[in-house]
C-alpha cells in the first residue's frame, strides 16, 4: 500500500519525507486556505520534496473552467495530478485530461456505482471517502472492498485512493480490503508506529542496559 499525506502544511511533508514512507501528498482547498500561502508555489515547494503524485484541486464545477484551472497546474511539475470532484462534469474533464496524459485524481466518492464511473473515463485514482461516510452511520470500508470487487472483476488500473482517513485502524482495514493507496494526516501518520507495548519494551531494554553498563 502507498502512503500519502493529506496535507498542504510543508512542514509536515518535510517531516514525513525523512522518514522514506511517503509515497505522494494530497491537498485540497481546505487545506490550502490553511496555510495562507499561494497556491502555485506551495505545489513547487512539495514537488521538491516527495518524488510522486501531488494532488491538486481545481475550484470550478464546469467542465471548461475545470480544463481552464488544470493546464496551468498540470505544467508546474510532470508528477502534479489533477483534482476533480465526482460529477458528470468532473468526469467528462478527467476523460480530457487523461487522454492528454494527465493523471487525475477522482474525489468525493460516496458509492460504488460512482466509483465504476471514473474507472471507465480512466480516472489515475478514485477517492472513496470513508470516515465521512462513517460519519453519516454508513460503513466506508465497505466501500473500499466493493470498489475492489468491481476493479477487479474487469481490471480496471485506476488506483483505490481510500481518502477522509481518521485513525489507524482505517489504513489497517484499507489496506486489508485492498485499497492501493491510503491518504492520511500527519497526525495519523504518526500513531502508525505507535503502540504501549512497544513503547515498555524499549524502556526496559534501555534499563537493562544501563545495568548491565553499571
């Protein structure tokens, strides 16, 4: 499973690209007004820092103001995939776009019928949104595995993105139900390698130590 992080903050991709684990960075308007800074030299800065796909948004909802927002995003590094949301018009631009060459990340997918429709336009990735789903009294992994199902059953190449992680356990649970890649929080990314047990474990290695140095 690749990992990317699910953020704008450069801070936080620096960080998590010493660790060698970080695979590409995903970011989204939100995240971007986060950060206060302009939008076309923070995609530059993360280009330089994680060698792999760097999702970026465009804001139109129409077809021709999607295509309009892409080119010059498309042109500021060959690994800058392009950010569309889940609607006839967000399809019709990913089928453009990937016929040109571009990768294009699918977002806000809620279904597997929605799914089904961005493999067949070629979408590079689909972003199935399953804490947000969680969220609603829905059950998002569920999601992930019937997209699986699907992708497989007619091979499809688009890559399962599972995106609105929260915790651990939903990268565990993804990448259990074969999702191909996982986008996650520095927060989240952090607790991955963390458990008490380890953590005990190391404090009474380092005290035997220091008696069998005494």
């Amino acid at each position: 499973m690749k990992f990317f992080l699910d953020t704008a903050n450069i801070q936080e991709i620096k960080d998590a690209a010493l660790t060698g684990l970080i695979d590409g960075v995903t970011t989204n308007p939100s995240l971007v007004a986060k950060e206060g800074k302009s939008f076309t030299e923070m995609l530059k800065e993360i280009c330089t820092i994680v060698d792999g796909p760097i999702s970026a948004e465009v804001v139109a909802t129409d077809y021709e103001g999607m295509l309009k927002e892409a080119k010059p995003l498309a042109a500021i590094h060959p690994n800058i995939t392009i950010k569309v949301p889940l609607t006839m018009d967000g399809l019709r631009a990913c089928k453009t776009l990937t016929s040109q060459g571009t990768k294009v990340n699918v977002t806000l997918c809620f279904s597997p019928a929605q799914a089904l429709l961005a493999a067949k336009v070629n979408a590079t990735f689909i972003s199935p949104f399953i804490g947000r789903l969680d969220d609603v009294g829905e059950n998002g992994m569920k999601l992930i595995e019937d997209i699986r199902t699907i992708y497989d059953n007619y091979g499809f190449e688009t890559q399962i993105l599972a995106a609105s992680i929260r915790h651990p356990m939903h990268v565990v649970d993804s990448a259990m139900a074969g999702a191909d890649v996982g986008t996650m929080p520095y927060s989240v990314f952090k607790m991955l390698a963390q458990h008490p047990l380890t953590d005990r474990g190391l404090e009474k290695f380092l005290a035997d130590w220091k008696k069998a140095k005494a």
